[in-house]
C-alpha cells in the first residue's frame, strides 16, 4: 500500500467529504435504513462527486487511492446513530459546513480538470459536478427529487459561477492559491446568503406562462 | 483550447443533443425546477447517452472535448423558459425530431465503439446505450419511472435494430455513407409508426399469467 | 471478434449473472414493463455491479469483452415471460442463487481490483460494489427505494465482511483457490442465516432516540 501523508489539501477534502456525508447519513436516518445502508449512503454522498469527475477525466478516483478517504462518512454515521437530534438541531452550522465543502469542491474538482488538460467550459462543468454530484446521487438512490433542483435557494449557481471563474483566471494565468482562495470565499459567501435571504432564480418556465398547464 | 470546426456529422449531433435537451427542459418545467435545474437536466438528457458509452469505451466523452456541446442545452432551456407552452404544443414535431435523435445517436454510438475496436454485439449495445442513456438518466434523476420503460409504443426496438444492422453491416464489410444512411432512414421510420399505431410489444409477462397477483 | 472459450470461472459468473438477471425481470414484470424493458432491467442488474467496478478501474467492462454475457439477461427474460409465477413460486430458491451470486461477486470484485494494483480497502470496496451495484442499479432506475437499504435482513454485511477477508488474505499471502472458497461459503452461509433467521443491525439512529421526529 502507498504511503499517504495527511496534507493540508487532503485534510480540507476529507473536511468537505465528512460534511457532505452527514446529509447522507441524516437522510438514512428519517427514511429508516440500518446503520449500514447509513454508511453507504454518507460515503456515496461524500465521494461519489469526486467519482464521477475521475471517472470522466479517465483517472482512478482519488478515494480509492487513498484509504483515508473512507474514515469521514463512517464518522458521519456513527455521529448521526449517536446524536441524530443533535446533528438536526445543528443543521443551520452544518449547512455552513456544507456551504464550504461546496466552495472546496467546486474549486479543486475545476483544478483538478484543467491540469488534466481538459478545456476550459469543460474543467468548470467538472468542477460543478464534483460539488453538485455527491448529494444528486444521495437523493436519486434514496428515491427523492434531488435538492439540486430545490428551488427554494440558489444551490448550483454559486459552484457554477465559482468554477467559471476558476478556469477563466487560469486561462489569464491567474494560478495563486491567492486567487483560488478569494473565489473560494465569494462561493461560500454567495450560498450563505442565498440560504439567509431565500434567494431564488426564475422558475424553468417564464412566469407569463404560470397558468398554463402542461402536462 | 483545441480548435474546433462545425462539420456536418457535428451539426447533426449538436441537434440531436439539442432535441434530447427539449424535453429534459419541458420535464423539469413540469416538475417546477427553476431555471438552472432545466439547464442542468437538458443538459444530461442531451449528453448523458454519449458519457456512458465514453466512459465504458475508457475515452474522454464527446462532449468535454468540445464546448460546442454546452450550447444546445442552453438553448433548450431558454426556449421552453420563453415559450413552454409553444413547445409542448409542437410535441408532435418535437417528438418527429426526438425520432431522428434516436436513429442518429443508436449510428453514430454504434460506429464509435466498432471503431474503438468492441465487439459487434457490446457496439451495438453500446449505440443503444447512446440513443436511449440520456432519456434513462433525465427519468432517474427528475425521480419518475424512466419513459424507456413505458410500454405504450416501442421506443428501444428500433435503436436496437438499428444498431445491430449496424453492427453486421460492418462485420460484411458494408461500412460506407450509404449503408449508415438507410439503417437510419428504418430506425427513424419505425419509431414514427409505432408512434403513430401505437406498436406494442408483450408485456413482461406471458398473457396466460395476466390474472396472477406479483408481489 | 475474439475468441472465448467457456472456462469454470466464466460459467460461474454467468450463472451469477443470470441469477440477479432473474430478479430485474421479475421487478420489471411486477411494475407492467414490456419484455424489451424486463430485457434491459435483467441486463442492468446482473452485469451492472461489474460495470461499475471496471469503470471505476479504468478497464473495459468484462460483459463487453465477452458476448457471453448478453445470454443469461435474456435467458432471465424468457423465464420471467414464459413462467413468472412459477418463477416467483421458486423465490425461495432463487433468494439461495442470489446468496450464491452475492458471495462469489463480492469476491471475484475484491481479486480483479487486488490484481490491477489497488489497495486493499479500495479493493474490498469495489468487490461489495461488483456485488450489491447491480441490484441497486436495478432499483433506482425502477424508481423505488432500493432493497439494499431495506432493513429487513442484512445483504451488504456478508458481501462486506467477505470482501475484506480476502483484501486481508491477500496482504497475508493467502491467495490460494482454497482461502477464496472458504470465504464464499461463509458469505453464503451468512446471507442464508440472515433470510432465514431475519438478522438485522440497528437503525442509522440510535434506538435512544427512536420517539424523535427527523425532519
């Protein structure tokens, strides 16, 4: 087996994969899986973004190159069977939490891409996905409508702006930490006020249409 | 960024995606996403097919090869966002396109996994995969059981056929312009009968057990 | 096309495949599909675990090397048409296959991960993969909550526990013929005396908290 130092990189991501593996056990909890299906879904959701992005840039993915990676949603599970009430009751600072794993992934998955050599449009869209990806894949295998497509608050669009702005300063040669660390705060600043002001984006059909049923 | 032109075989993909994307927008109208969750499912509609088959071909897919690709999602979007109800009331014309779509990507799908030297049997399944994946992945996510498995008209029995005659068309030798032309004249045609005469296939089950509770 | 020759370890996946198969086209025949989506949903779910496994490894997927593999799905479909109370009525027995198919994926995954070089958590993880992804595959695209979060009886604990033996075997120098099939009899035995006796774990929260409401 490779020897894996704890890095500060690698320390952030295993951060950001233990917050989104608490919605994936918190949501185990109210549809009443066994502490089981609770670590599978905590570890789909914590790496399963990161997944995809891998798989697509035709890399193993990270989490299976490192066995570190398999520690935060067996964290998760254990802190949801413990204090379920608890983690619900601090959802509001896990939401925080969460906001930062998004600005953590959205920026690294981009990175990630674009020293893969992918192009530009495509290393955001990867970026995106590595975010987004982990809680779409927790809600379509436990059976719901995915909150990516909760209109309630602006969830993708802070990623989206994030890893566009990623690829773009990289394409101006733009590559400090410097940068990549003021992105990171304008995509957490961004889904924190959404959360806070319940901002929203037009719904998919115009709103001269509203009566008009489809079906 | 690589450069890239829009050859012919380019532009008929493009409005295959652009097709695929149109009703992955009209979905997440009907289920009241917002205006970013259209753009995200039209988009997956439109390229979803094409990822699979690349992943499985262990090739960058298509689309992130060419920001080309992000356009038509776009445009999908944005129509159903202006004039929804226009849009479903053209579902007649739309589904006539969607058609073409199908026996464009269950060709094209095919040639490309011969090409990357498959099997006839895993290509032709691999075309099918392309033709019908993003419709597959549009479904599963927007959590509604998947239309491919609707059993009102056969959607599936074309692209399967189509992509099979494809496969042995290559196997004899019969690889030229012509040959792929007419087996997408067939798949397209049969999709639109069946559309029109609402062509069945049996159900799962054999009708002698129609009275007999599953469970 | 190559050439393929029907060896011991071929036949026994293909009886794998055709076992999980068998419960795609049963679900299919319960939810009104047609055969051609009783014939997609065998295959989905008996050669979809190993997709996924092989894909994550950056190989081509076995079942598309091989067109042996299209056999078993569509030998699942003809039964499940031609005799499916029957093949309900023999559920019994078809569960013991499946404990059957469970045992020899779990393990089969483990070594073909193990032998592309990845570590051994990763392996083990790809080996339950190879084992529980078909049937979760199956599931989510029949849009219900899937079987492998039903907390009825363990599945994902024998596949688990079995697919970390033989990571740790393997560390060991243990990887003789004979290890693996002492491994494939306890995960056998284990998921057989789980349905038989209804062998549960606790809940993803913890019964102290059974009387709160997660929201």
């Amino acid at each position: 087996m490779e020897e894996t130092t704890l890095t500060m990189p690698l320390v952030l991501d295993l951060f950001g994969v233990f917050f989104f593996g608490l919605s994936g056990a918190l949501l185990a909890a109210r549809r009443g899986f066994d502490i089981i299906g609770s670590l599978l879904l905590a570890g789909l959701t914590g790496i399963g973004g990161g997944i995809i992005r891998d798989v697509i840039l035709g890399q193993v993915p990270t989490a299976f190159n490192d066995p570190f990676y398999f520690v935060p949603p067996a964290l998760a599970a254990l802190l949801v069977f413990l204090v379920a009430p608890g983690v619900q009751r601090l959802m509001r600072p896990v939401l925080l939490f969460d906001a930062a794993g998004l600005a953590l992934f959205c920026i690294t998955g981009t990175i990630k891409a674009l020293e893969a050599g992918m192009n530009p449009v495509a290393s955001a869209l990867l970026g995106v996905t590595s975010a987004v990806g982990g809680g779409l894949l927790r809600d379509v295998v436990a059976n719901k409508t995915p909150e990516l497509f909760n209109p309630r608050d602006i969830y993708a669009i802070p990623a989206i702006l994030g890893a566009g702005l990623i690829a773009w300063f990289w394409e101006l040669g733009l590559t400090s930490g410097g940068w990549q660390l003021s992105v990171a705060i304008v995509v957490f600043l961004l889904r924190i006020l959404a959360l806070t002001f319940h901002w929203r984006v037009p719904k998919a059909v115009g709103p001269w249409h509203r009566d008009v049923r489809l079906h």
